[in-house]
C-alpha cells in the first residue's frame, strides 16, 4: 500500500527516536493506527448496549438479525431488529461489518445441512434468492454499513457444507450488486477458522483458489485465530504467521487486507480432548493487549474480539464492564490509536509509538521474561491494567508478557 511522504518520514523517525530491539521488522497493518483496527462483537445491539470501551468497529453476527432472521419468507422481511442495530451502531459512531449469511430455511436447497440459526443455514441457497437478499440490504441501508462479510466460518460444517467453489461465486455475486450500490463500501470474504486444521486445509486454500478465478472480488481476507483451548497469544502469532504464508502461496494481492473478524481465548477444543480455560486478572489484561499489538507487527489489519457480555463459559476472557479483559482492551486503544508506528519482533517484541515531537514505547515478551533497558527521556511506565510508576533512563526492568509503556506523562493519553 502506498504511503504519504509525511507518514513515511513519521514513522522512520520513531524507529530511531527510541533504543529499540533487535528483532524483524513486519509490514505494517495500516498506519498511523486507526478506531476501526479496534473491533468488537455487541451481540444486544439492537437493544442499544454501548459498550464500556472505546471501539471503532462493530461485527454485526450473533445479534438476531441473520438472512434467515430477517428475511423469514420469500415475500416477507422483518426489518425492525436490524434497523435498531444498525441505528444503535451508526448512533455509536463505529464502522459496521454485517454478515450476509446464512442461509434462511425457506431458501435451503437441503433443511438438513445446518441447524444454526435454522435449519438448511449452511446449505447452498438459490443464487436469485442470494442476490434478492444483498440488493434488498444494500439499497436500504446505503452507506450505513461500511463492509459485508459473506458469509460465517465457512470451513465448518456448522455454517456451510457447500463447496469452496459455490461460496466463491456468493462472494462474486454479492460482490457486483454492493460495488454497484455503494462503490464505496468493503467487501470481506466468507471467514475461515484456523485451530482445526484438517478443516482449515479443506476450505481455505480451495477457496482462495476459486476466488482468484473470480479475480479476487474481496477487500479483505477474514480468519478467526482462536487458538486451541490452552491456546496464548504465541499460540494465535503462529496461525496468523501460517495463513499469511498461505496468502502468499495462493498470490493473494498484496492490496487485500487481512482481517480477524472473531478472536478470543480459552475456547474448548478441537476435540473432546482439549480443554477450554478461564483467562482472568492480569493475565485476561494483557493477552488482549497483546492481540492486538500483535496484529501490528503481524500485518493483521483488523481483529472484532468476541465478544462484550457478562460471562460465559463459552469463552475464556470476558470483555464486559470492570473486567480485567476490558481494561486491557481500553489501554491498548489508548497506546494505538491514532498514533504512526514501527514494529519489531525477537526476544522483546517492541511497537515505538507518536509523532515527531511525542514518542513512546511499548515491549512485550511473547514467552519467559527479558531484560530492558529504559530509553533516554522517558520517566514513566505502564502496564496493560493501566498501573503506572516512575523510571529512569537506563535502568534495568524485567518484562515479561505483560505489554509495557514506556514514555513520559506528556505522551500518555
């Protein structure tokens, strides 16, 4: 992607404002950062929940607004809920991504292929009744939704158990009605989970393969990078690392993005034999911080964590007022956003942080517990929980994977 001067200029100077370490240096997901690279699941949307953290984009799935919850007869759609989360989410000011999928019952081609949230959900729909649904949404809500995915973790025979083939001729298909009706807006690929390979490998390559037929009509490439139930941010670092070579195998233009459109933790299995786990404290603080400091130096473009609500046993950090998890969520956006970057990864993972007058620092060890040493002009530190203390230039701090700040209070915001 190209860059502005300016940005350039920006960014070479904070990779030498402040002592880094060495490391690899990753392309970069776009800088400086943006609101929207913070995403998030509200699955009560529509009833008007506003979240207690600061977002800047919302995927609108799990909130009872599917195809089939929609549009519950070929002649007959029931607008209201999905007016109110799109209302509500317009009202918060944060970017929309709405799912296309799944399939309604009545438009099933087999009642038997899926059962969320219907029966016939993950079957092959008519390709008339597909792109009556995507023209109705996109002429009724224009520019209010900014992407639409086509369709929910299609690997899974859960949501789809058409051909990678049938979902990329959905994606073409609904692909020419939206940049017809809204040149304007983003089209994401059907997602794919990671953890599973044997599923990964069936679905993912094929359908890349299929949509480069099609000549790539997508903006962005969608995964969801929940790692195994005993799974950690390393873990979810070497998915992504394992699709990025993916997309590189399959020549995937480098102008497509690389979205995570669902990510948490803890999540039980693959398998029976694989455990979930709750993530709570410090720890639930820092593996969201580290996500998505991750996706910086990953090349990953955006992540919509999954999700705010009170807690479940369904997942493993619990994004939801007070929580540890949410905490982190705030600190990060508030080291992130808006702010040019240069990232490095190696024994210190390090993201350098401002503009040329206002510069900062934040160092993270994806595993044990290094040695670092506090760059010149800076006399405060902070963790993911938002606990900071004084330090001095040159002194010795052990980190660990807790991410930590390091700037002074004129470039903490």
């Amino acid at each position: 992607m190209r860059r502005s001067l300016a940005i350039t200029i920006s960014s070479a100077f904070i990779a030498s404002s402040l002592v880094g370490i060495t490391g690899t240096t990753a392309t970069a997901a776009p800088n400086p950062v943006q609101p929207d690279q913070f995403g998030l699941h509200v699955p009560e949307i529509a009833e008007g929940v506003d979240p207690g953290v600061t977002y800047g984009s919302i995927r609108i799935w799990d909130s009872g607004v599917t195809w089939g919850q929609v549009q519950q007869s070929k002649n007959k759609f029931w607008w209201d809920g999905l007016d109110r989360a799109i209302g509500n989410a317009n009202a918060q000011n944060v970017s929309i991504l709405y799912v296309l999928g799944s399939t309604p019952k009545w438009a099933a081609s087999d009642k038997k292929q899926g059962t969320y949230p219907n029966k016939g959900a993950a079957s092959m729909p008519k390709i008339k009744d597909w792109k009556n649904w995507v023209k109705a949404v996109v002429n009724r809500y224009g520019d209010s939704i900014e992407s639409y995915q086509i369709w929910n973790e299609a690997n899974l025979k859960d949501f789809w158990q058409g051909t990678p083939k049938q979902m990329a001729k959905l994606t073409k298909e609904a692909s020419k009605i939206i940049r017809k009706g809204d040149p304007t807006a983003k089209i994401v690929s059907a997602s794919t989970t990671l953890r599973l390979e044997s599923a990964y490998e069936k679905f993912f390559p094929p359908y890349l393969k299929e949509l480069k037929k099609e000549k790539w009509p997508v903006d962005a490439i969608a995964v969801h990078s929940y790692p195994d139930g005993q799974g950690n941010p390393g873990t979810r670092a070497g998915l992504i690392n394992m699709v990025k070579d993916q997309l590189k195998k399959s020549k995937v233009p480098s102008s497509r993005a690389l979205w995570d459109t669902e990510v948490n933790y803890g999540i039980k299995g693959p398998g029976k034999k694989i455990k979930g786990k709750s993530i709570t404290g410090a720890n639930a603080a820092s593996w969201v911080a580290q996500t998505y400091l991750d996706n910086l130096r990953l090349g990953v473009d955006r992540s919509y964590w999954y999700f705010w609500s009170p807690a479940t046993n369904r997942i493993g950090i619990t994004m939801q007022d007070g929580t540890t998890g949410s905490i982190g969520y705030q600190t990060a956006y508030s080291w992130m956003n808006g702010s040019f970057y240069s990232c490095s990864s190696g024994k210190l993972n390090t993201c350098n942080f401002g503009d040329n007058i206002n510069v900062s620092v934040v160092v993270w060890a994806s595993k044990g517990s290094q040695a670092y040493t506090v760059p010149a002009n800076v006399s405060l530190s902070c963790n993911a929980l938002n606990q900071c203390s004084a330090v001095t230039p040159g002194q010795s701090i052990a980190i660990g994977n807790m991410p930590t700040w390091f700037g002074t209070t004129a470039t903490q915001k």
